[in-house]
C-alpha cells in the first residue's frame, strides 16, 4: 500500500480524531478516551511530534509523542536528575481498523523516532505489547516504572545513554477524565 508520514496540520484533528476513535473502538485494555489524550496534549502544547499517515488523500494513521517526567533514584534512595530529563512517551499510536496490518503503525513509529533522535531526545518510553514493540528495540527495564502497570508492558528505549531508574509521569492528559467530552 502506499502511504506517506507527514506532520499534523490543522485541518486534520477532526480526521485524526476519528481515526483514534476507529482505532482503539474494540480494543482491549482501553478507556477508549485516546482521542480526548490526543486533544487534550494538543490544547497543552504538549504533542512534541504529531504525524499523520495519509494515503490517497485520506487521512488512514497517527502517532503522538509528548514529553514525560522521570523521578529518578539512585539505589541509595537519592534523587538522580541527570539521566532523566529530555525524554519522551510514545503514543497513542492510531490505525484505521481497515489499514492494520500494513506496516502503517511501524512507519509511524519509525519515523517518529527518527524525529526524537533528531531532537536530541535522551529516550522514549511506552505502554505497550512486548511482542509488537520489541521489534523497535523497546524493551522493559528494572527499576523504570509506571505505577499500576504490569512491568513487562513498560518499555523504553534510550538513544545513547543509560535508561534512568525512576518513575515516569506522563502528562495529565493521559489522567483526564474525558468520556463524552470533545
């Protein structure tokens, strides 16, 4: 299929907000409110990297990327800042439901990637299936955490550097309450 990874613009959201609704309208494990975190990081100016697919003119995936906040430690107990700033989370990653399968969702990783490292990003984290994101070189990491999720579906993947021990806060985009909400 061809398909090309461009920046969001303007008069996408309301497409990109349906794409995340179609994407994520039977899946497991959701809250079906990732179209209202898309929105909600937008309105923050919180979406570091925005990307669309688009494929004959028709707007088929999207991928976001906002910053995170890692509380580092050292085993000691101290607090360790410096191998934790400058990075990123990963997602929501969102695939028209008639496109999954196509390699859409891994070209929008990938580019989006390739962008974070290009900003000089230290790393990106994700909640995610370890068997999917494996394959991007994400992988779980002793001693980074995202409090209540199993430790095998957080993964992350440094540019360079150590991954930091800590826990990771994602912006309160993701805590929002927004069922029903636009």
């Amino acid at each position: 299929m061809n398909f090309h990874i461009r920046n969001e613009q303007s008069d996408d959201l309301d497409a990109i907000t349906r794409v995340t609704e179609q994407a994520f309208l039977n899946a497991p494990h959701t809250s079906h409110t990732e179209q209202h975190i898309v929105n909600a990081l937008r309105q923050r100016g919180k979406l570091t990297i925005s990307l669309v697919a688009e494929a004959q003119g028709e707007l088929i995936g999207h991928i976001a990327i906002s910053p995170v906040a890692i509380q580092g430690h050292h085993s000691s107990g101290q607090t360790d800042a410096a191998n934790t700033q400058n990075w990123y989370g990963l997602g929501p990653v969102s695939v028209h439901p008639d496109r999954q399968g196509q390699g859409v969702g891994s070209a929008l990783i990938r580019e989006a990637l390739n962008r974070l490292q290009a900003h000089n990003a230290a790393g990106c984290v994700l909640l995610g299936d370890p068997g999917y994101y494996n394959c991007f070189g994400f992988k779980p990491h002793p001693g980074l955490e995202l409090p209540g999720v199993p430790p095998e579906y957080f993964m992350a993947l440094g540019f360079g550097g150590e991954i930091p021990v800590g826990v990771v806060k994602y912006d309160d985009a993701f805590e929002l309450d927004t069922k029903g909400s636009d």
